[in-house]
C-alpha cells in the first residue's frame, strides 16, 4: 500500500458541500463513534457490567498478536495507519452491530415461522451468520477497495485489511461471548478450569484467534486479485471478490456447523479443515510478500542508470533484513528522525518499484508520470540521511563473495575451457520513461583556446619518370 505523497490536487472546482472531504469524513466517524455507543450498550444489557469488563480484559489478549502479524505482511510497502484504523473500527463497531441486530431478527423470524427455536438457532448459527457476517465484514474491505484504491494495490493490501477488520468484528464477539459466560459461571457457581469461561476462552482466544480472519481473507484476497487484473477485464474483477466471499461464507458455515457432526466434528473440523487452511493460505501471504520484495529489486535498477538511487540501493531495499539494519544505522547516527526518514525512504522506493511495474503492464492510470515524478522528488529530498544508512546495510548484508572450486587437470588437459554459447532471452518489455534527476549547475568554464589556423597544404607534385 502507497504511503508516500500523493499527487498534486487538480484544479479547484465547484462542489457541493455533501462533496467535500471534512464532510465525509465527518459522517464517517459518526457513523462509527454511534454504531460503537450503541453495540456497548448492547452488549452491556446482555453480559451486566462486570460480565462486560471481564469479557473486554479476556477479549483484548489476541489483539496485539494479530495486529503485529497483519502489520508484518505489510511491511514490504506499509499502508497508512489511518485505513487499518477505520478497518478495526468498522469491524468491531458498524459490522458487529449490524451482525447482532440482523441475526437476531433472523433468528426470531425464523423461529416464529418454524415453532421450532432449536431448528431457528441451529439454522441461523449455520446459514444466516455467515452470510450476514461476511457481508458486513467485506464492505470495509470494498470501500477502502473502491475510496482508498491507491492504497490497494495487490493480495497482501486485501489480506491486511481484511484480516484487520475480522480481528475487530472478533474483538467485539469475544467480549459478548466471553461475558455471557461469565454471567453463566456467577449463576451456577462454577469457577477455574472447569467453568464455562474458562472453556470459551480457550476455544476462541487460545485455539482459535485466527478464524474470523481467516474467513475474511479469502474475501481480501478475492479483492487483490482484482486489483492486480488489468482494466480491461471487468468481468472477472466483479466476479473474483464475489467469489471470495462466497468461499468465506462456505468456511465460516463448515465451523459453525461443526457442533453438529457429533461429539467430536468440532475437532475433526479444526484439525481436518482449519488447520490446514490456515497454514495454506499463511504460505501465499508470505510467498506474495516474497515476491513484493523480488519486484522491488528488479524494477528499481532501471532508476540506478537514471542517476536517481545508487547502485547499492536496489539490493539493500529489496531485503527486509537490510532495510532494518538500516534504520537502525540512522537511528544511531541521527535519532529517530533519521530512523523515521530512512522508513519513509523505503516506502517511497518501493511504492516508485510498484508503480513502474503497473506502467509496464498497463494498470498505472493516466497520472503515471505525475505519481513517479513526486515519489521521486520524494526520494531526492531524503536521500542525504538514507544513502549512508542503505549503502551501509548493503555491505553488512552482502553476501560472501564465492571462493572458486579448483579444476582438477584432466577436465581442460589442452588448458582453457570451451565458451559456451549465452542462451537467448526474450526482449525486454517496453518500459515508461524515467526523468532524469535535477543536477546543480556548473561552475566557471575555462577561457576557450583560439582557433589555430591549418597551415598550407605543399602543392601537388606529379611523379619523376619511371626507372627500371
């Protein structure tokens, strides 16, 4: 996700004031701060006072764990803390309120049409949770989608914010759970190990913190696809998020149902399907988040022959490890503004990387030259304080130069070794125009040395007479 400057605002035109940013803005938070006063309320009334606080202190635990992980995708090029933000919030305010009300309506509709509150409950935990959840869950991930779309650029954008909103929409539904049987423990006197707080709080804090966000990826993922087709295919960039949520509402199904298949389905389940699926889809996020950092060297070297980075630089921003050593390195040698100009370096790098690959393909849009041009004045303005850190880096994690193996005599007995012939690679790709940097001008020029005239050529001479 870009983080760097973004491009310079277009002329200023007429708007309506439901049009202007603050106004939406505005309406946005009230939205959230109304929908968070009313889902406290709500949860409140059904756990009491002191269920709730039990339930938030319980609740809270997995939070920072799943944050770091999501953020630690996002590394490579880190979004602004403003979208994760509304992500979290929507999630454990708009989403969860909007769960509670539609499932309990549900549920009551189905049960008074049914006579039967068994079936309702079984039927509404199975088929109508995970429809409605899902599609709460996935508007945060379609509106940052379609208001934020430089921010989402591929699958690890998608997994980020929609792994950041199912951990708010868990946040909230671990506190109504976990408070509810708290409540159940004060009426029965059950207390430790064998209480019913105690049970759910190892199912769905210990065992199972990840499943929410599980779920919702798949619609994450299904919107970075998306985003990385190209304009022309509108179809499958409509048809891939639908896709995705219906996959997450398939395995948001499969776990609620698993209660039913016996005493022992919720296990078989979690061992059988869950696991599994986590630990596949752990490895995509990190093999795409491999793959971020191989762009970042292939597509940066273009701007070394530019003059805009050093030839240092494409490796060092390429690798993780490098890219902490040298914040650290700037950390030591100029503070923490160091430290934050070498970050902000690195994300302008690598939002410069991103977008040259987009031009190359087709995908940059029309302000292509104007967004590299202001991400490159971006990286000229730092490059004082992230060169010496980044070439620093470079030569602490370089690696070891190979020691050549000795050829034993008899391979090459005539001596030398026979060429070889360079294999045919394809033609490179056509690749946008890079500007070149600004340069200082020069300084006094010499005195020019006068023109010497040539002197005369001699006349011509016509040869002697020929002598045997």
């Amino acid at each position: 996700m870009a983080t760097c400057p973004p491009h310079p605002t277009r002329a200023h035109r007429h708007t309506h004031w439901w049009q202007r940013t603050w106004v939406r803005y505005g309406a946005l938070i009230t939205l959230l701060a109304l929908s968070g006063l009313v889902i406290l309320a709500l949860v409140r009334e059904q756990t009491g006072t002191q269920g709730f606080l039990v339930g938030l202190g319980l609740a809270v635990l997995p939070v920072p764990l799943l944050m770091a992980a999501f953020r630690w995708l996002d590394r490579v090029d880190p979004g602004p803390w403003r979208n994760l933000l509304f992500c979290f919030a929507w999630g454990a305010c708009a989403a969860a309120l909007i769960a509670i009300v539609a499932n309990s309506f549900a549920t009551r509709w189905i049960a008074t049409a049914t006579a039967d509150p068994a079936g309702a409950d079984t039927l509404g935990a199975t088929v109508i949770a995970p429809v409605v959840e899902e599609s709460a869950k996935a508007a945060a991930v379609l509106l940052v989608f379609l208001f934020r779309r430089r921010d989402f650029t591929g699958i690890v954008d998608g997994v980020v914010v929609a792994g950041v909103t199912a951990t708010g929409f868990a946040f909230t539904e671990n506190i109504l759970y976990l408070g509810t049987a708290f409540g159940t423990d004060q009426l029965t006197g059950d207390s430790g190990i064998a209480s019913v707080t105690a049970a759910t709080f190892f199912v769905r804090v210990v065992l199972s913190p990840f499943a929410h966000p599980l779920f919702t990826v798949l619609t994450g993922i299904g919107f970075g696809i998306a985003a990385l087709s190209a304009g022309r295919h509108r179809l499958r960039r409509s048809l891939l998020p639908l896709a995705g949520l219906l996959l997450a509402m398939g395995m948001h199904a499969l776990w609620n149902g698993s209660a039913a298949f016996g005493e022992y389905g919720f296990f078989a389940v979690y061992a059988a399907f869950m696991v599994p699926s986590f630990g596949l889809l752990t490895w995509l996020v990190i093999w795409t988040r491999q793959r971020e950092l191989r762009t970042v060297r292939a597509e940066l070297p273009a701007y070394v022959l530019a003059g805009w980075l050093t030839p240092a630089e494409p490796y060092a921003l390429g690798s993780m490890r490098a890219r902490r050593i040298a914040r650290q390195y700037a950390r030591r040698h100029a503070g923490k503004e160091g430290a934050r100009a070498v970050a902000r370096y690195e994300a302008c790098a690598t939002s410069v990387a991103f977008l040259r690959q987009r031009g190359r393909r087709g995908r940059a849009g029309a302000d292509f030259t104007v967004r590299e041009r202001a991400l490159l004045e971006a990286l000229w303005h730092l490059r004082d304080v992230a060169r010496p850190a980044l070439d620093y880096a470079a030569r602490a994690t370089a690696p070891p130069p190979p020691v050549p193996r000795p050829v034993p005599p008899w391979v090459y007995p005539y001596g030398g070794g026979h060429p070889g012939y360079a294999p045919r690679t394809a033609p490179a790709p056509y690749a946008p125009h890079i500007p070149y940097p600004p340069h200082t001008p020069y300084g006094p020029q010499a005195p020019l040395v006068p023109y010497a005239p040539h002197p005369p050529y001699a006349p011509y001479a016509p040869p002697g007479p020929h002598r045997p």
